[in-house]
C-alpha cells in the first residue's frame, strides 16, 4: 500500500484538500509539550528512506503522464526542515523542482531561512509558483512559547522568517496551531494585526488537541488552559479538544478582526466546526499554480455545490465538471492501483459523512 496517501478517516476524508505527503523523518526532534503525535512515530531511518524512494518514483511517472500534479505536503507530523532531516528535505525539494511538483511546507524551523541551500531550492520552486510556506505559530508570548515548544525556535523569530520570506515574494500563510484557550482569547486581535502588518493574506485556526493527562501538566504551568470546558476530540477518545462554544467565540472573534484587514481565514479539520472565510480551501492551495496542482475535494464541496450521490464514480465526474482544480475521474483513471484505491476511499467516506446532521459548514465569499 503507498505511503504517499495520508489513511483514509473520518476526519481527513471529510476535511482535508491535501492528502498526498512527503515525509523528511520519522519522528520529531523539537517534542513540543502538547504534542500527541508520538503515537504515530518511530525513528527508523529505514521507513523513510523507502518512503522517499516510492516518492522519487511516482513523481517521475506523474510529471510524464499527468497534466496536473495533487499537491504534496511536507511533512504531516513532523518538523520537514529540523537539523537531522535537512539532508532530505534538500533531496526533496530538488526532486519538486525537476518534476515542477506543487508543494506545502508547513514547518517553525529557521532553517528555512537560514540554510541558503533549503532557500535556494525554495525560491526555485516560488519563482514557478510551485510552494506554499505555513508557519506554525501557537502563541506570541515568549514565556509561554518557552513552556510548550521549548526547543522550537521563539515566537519573534518566526515572525521575522515570515517577514524574510515575505520579502522574496513567497506564498505564507499563517497556522495559528494550536489555537490555545487561554492564549487565543488573550491574543486574537494582536494576531490578525501582525499577518496585515507581514502581508500574510490567510490565517488558518486548528485548536488544540491533546491527551487529557498532558493537559494536565500544562494547566499547572499555564492555568487559563483549563479555563475552558474539554470533549472527546473524536468517538473513538484518546485526546481532547476545547468544547464547542468555546471554538465558536474564538472563530468569531477571528473572523471580527480579519473583515477589518481583509484577512482570509479558515478552521482546520474539527469534527464538527468548519468555517472558510475569503479562502478557497483551508490550506491556501489556492495560491499555487492552478495550471500544475490539483487537491482533493471535501465537505465544502459538497454543501456549496449541493452534490448529492452516494457513488463515488458519479461523484469523481461531477466533482471535475465543477472544477479542474479537483481530484477526479480523469486523475484518477491514469494513476497506479494503490493510489485509486486509497483516493475512491477517502471519497466513499466523504460521501457517507456528508449526509450526518452533526456537521457545521460555514463558506464565506
């Protein structure tokens, strides 16, 4: 089976337009405190190496047979850009200027901006329109900051790599993640006013997420977490996520203040709550080059264009009709089995999701 899909799940299927990844590492140096994604790691030098190697392969056949390429994401759970992995990150993004592969990098790491060989390589695939940064930034407070990504680079720093590669004219969007409550409440406002103040046109808000007993531990170094009421992130338990009314404030305050700068905002992938304001889709993958990339439709699609189908054939034919911009049956017809096998699930989970009443779905031209 091909690790290049994210598993199909409830939640991905439903929400996420990028599913196609490319992992640098397999496990994380930075050990944020929240973080819960040690569940789905393990340092093998190994897996990755083979998965790098099923990514070499399949570009090169996609760049030769296919018009448009579905944007990859670099990495899921992991820092792409931390110092052991920079080898491959390099790798990497010298294959996606080759074979022009559409590509979200999503990293807190100043490597970015600091190695000018990960820069060289990025700017190459910026000068094609070919990349999208997502800085992860989940507080300005730098005493905070110390507390829950105490090897992560600090929250000033960060900004001024957001400014830096604003600069040189490169696609940046905002992830306020985890959105924190106790600190968001605080700094809603401040955030908002320093993306107009960076020319960062889209803020993506994703809550927090986390093992009830790390919540505990922070709560006793930052009390104004637990300020709020927590439930099961998903049925299956596990991790907690801020209660509903909680997630409504925050994206309403949000949303207040970026009307006022003209902000693009969009939530990422609650169970429930899913908002798009001025954004095409949550990643931004919007801003790349539509005549190279493709992306995976979701629940937005399906409600703005009021699909209804429970096939997935009759829903690949009509979801390219709508857009060229999407994962459909032409895509799909020309790509390995595993892949269409993988895709045909997220989509029958997708089509099966939509029809619960227990989904908010909120797009906002």
């Amino acid at each position: 089976m091909t690790t290049l899909i994210i598993n199909p799940s409830s939640i991905i299927s439903t929400y996420c337009y990028s599913i196609y990844r490319v992992e640098t590492d397999s496990t994380c140096e930075l050990a944020c405190r929240y973080c819960y994604a040690r569940w789905y790691r393990v340092s093998d030098r190994g897996i990755t190496l083979r998965h790098l190697e099923e990514f070499r392969r399949f570009i090169k056949y996609a760049s030769e047979n296919l018009q448009k390429i579905p944007v990859f994401r670099m990495s899921t759970l992991v820092e792409p850009l931390q110092d052991r992995a920079l080898v491959r990150a390099e790798h990497v993004l010298k294959l996606c200027n080759i074979h022009d592969i559409p590509l979200i990098i999503n990293t807190k790491s100043l490597n970015l901006v600091r190695r000018d060989y990960i820069l060289e390589q990025v700017l190459k695939l910026a000068d094609k329109n070919l990349v999208l940064i997502q800085v992860s930034l989940c507080t300005l407070d730098e005493s905070k900051a110390k507390i829950l990504e105490p090897r992560a680079p600090t929250p000033s720093q960060r900004v001024d790599m957001i400014e830096t590669l604003k600069q040189h004219g490169i696609n940046v969007v905002l992830r306020y993640q985890p959105t924190i409550p106790g600190i968001a409440d605080v700094e809603y406002s401040q955030v908002v006013k320093l993306c107009r103040e960076l020319s960062v046109s889209q803020i993506i808000i994703e809550p927090l997420r986390i093992e009830r007993p790390l919540l505990s531990k922070l709560r006793e170094q930052i009390p104004e977490i637990g300020n709020v009421e927590w439930e099961p992130y998903t049925e299956l338990g596990g991790l907690v996520k801020p209660c509903d009314s909680w997630t409504r404030t925050i994206i309403k305050k949000f949303k207040e203040e970026a009307e006022k700068y003209n902000i693009s905002l969009a939530t990422c992938k609650d169970p429930k709550i899913n908002v798009l304001y001025k954004a095409e889709d949550c990643c931004g993958i919007y801003m790349i080059n539509r005549e190279k990339s493709l992306k995976k439709a979701t629940i937005y699609e399906i409600k703005k264009f009021n699909i209804e189908t429970t096939n997935v054939d009759a829903f690949l034919e009509k979801i390219e009709q709508i857009s060229q911009q999407f994962i459909g049956r032409t895509y799909i017809s020309k790509i390995p089995k595993e892949h269409r096998k993988k895709i045909r699930s997220h989509y029958k989970i997708l089509i099966e999701k939509s029809t619960k009443q227990d989904v908010e779905i909120t797009i906002i031209s």
